[in-house]
C-alpha cells in the first residue's frame, strides 16, 4: 500500500508542477485579478498536498484538483462579494435579463452568464474536462450539468446571432 500512495504522491506533484499554467488561467477566469488568481492556486496547491491521502484513483487526479481550485475561487468570490438589496420595485423589466458586454467578445459573453452556467462552459471548452468530470467537479448531477451547458451554449448562441442581424 505504501508503493501505491507514493506513486500517487508523484503523479500529483509532477501534475501540478506540470499544469500550473492551466490553474492559473481557470483562477483567473473566475477572479480577474492577477494576485487573486495566482493566491487561488496556491491555496489549491497547498490544499491538494494536504488532503492527498483522499486520492485514491489516478484517473480522478484531475477533476479532483479541477475541485478544489473551483472551490477555493468560489471562496474567495463570496468573501469579496457585496450584497446591496435593491426593492423589486426599484427593478425594471429588462434588469432580469442576462447582460451582454459591451463589446461582444465570446469570453465577457461567457462571463455575463450565470456563474452556475459559466463554469460548466470554462470547465468544458477551456480546460477540456468532461461532462462526468464537470459533474464531479462541481458536485452536480451529470444531467444538471448536461442541461446547463446547453442552456448556455444556446445563450451564447443567441447573443452572437443578434450581433449578425
């Protein structure tokens, strides 16, 4: 048994020695902020190195650290976050619509969807991760998964053919 977690221990080093540059871009996606993001990883980093003993599958080294980092820029989101109630009545109509950026690019479109919609797209086309992995990931059923990345994808889809019109 004693052979079987140090091979883990490697693996896991030599993943996120050799992937750093894939935890930053995922941190900073969320966190916009180069201090921030960089931070994240290191938290996640440090996090991963502790609960390593938990790993008990190679295979899973992936969406098992891809979990950690979503939830430590979770965190830190929460932590910078400030909630300013507004009464319904304040609110017009077009304030429940999603927003689009200002100047169209596909990631600040894919940033103005929901969060719960924009991380299964990041985690999908920007870092390659599977449906299953996504749903490990984020502790979602794989069909909540399923039908939020379609939901967004057909956003994204929408915003862009209006911007052909």
């Amino acid at each position: 048994m004693r052979n079987v977690s140090h091979i883990l221990e490697k693996q896991l080093t030599d993943y996120l020695v050799t992937d750093q540059a894939r935890f930053y871009r995922l941190a900073y996606s969320y966190l916009k902020n180069r201090e921030e993001a960089l931070d994240a990883v290191q938290t996640a980093v440090c996090r991963a190195l502790e609960k390593q003993g938990e790993l008990k599958e190679p295979e899973a080294l992936r969406a098992w650290f891809y979990h950690i980092l979503v939830h430590v820029c979770m965190d830190v989101l929460r932590s910078r976050k400030r909630v300013t109630l507004i009464p319904p009545e304040a609110l017009d109509a077009g304030s429940y619509e999603d927003p689009l950026p200002s100047d169209g690019t596909l990631a600040q479109r894919v940033d103005a969807l929901p969060p719960e919609v924009g991380i299964i797209i990041k985690l999908r086309f920007y870092e390659d991760l599977s449906l299953k992995e996504i749903s490990t990931v984020t502790g979602w059923n794989l069909n909540t998964v399923k039908t939020r990345l379609y939901t967004g994808l057909k956003k994204l889809r929408i915003s862009m053919e209006g911007d052909q019109l």
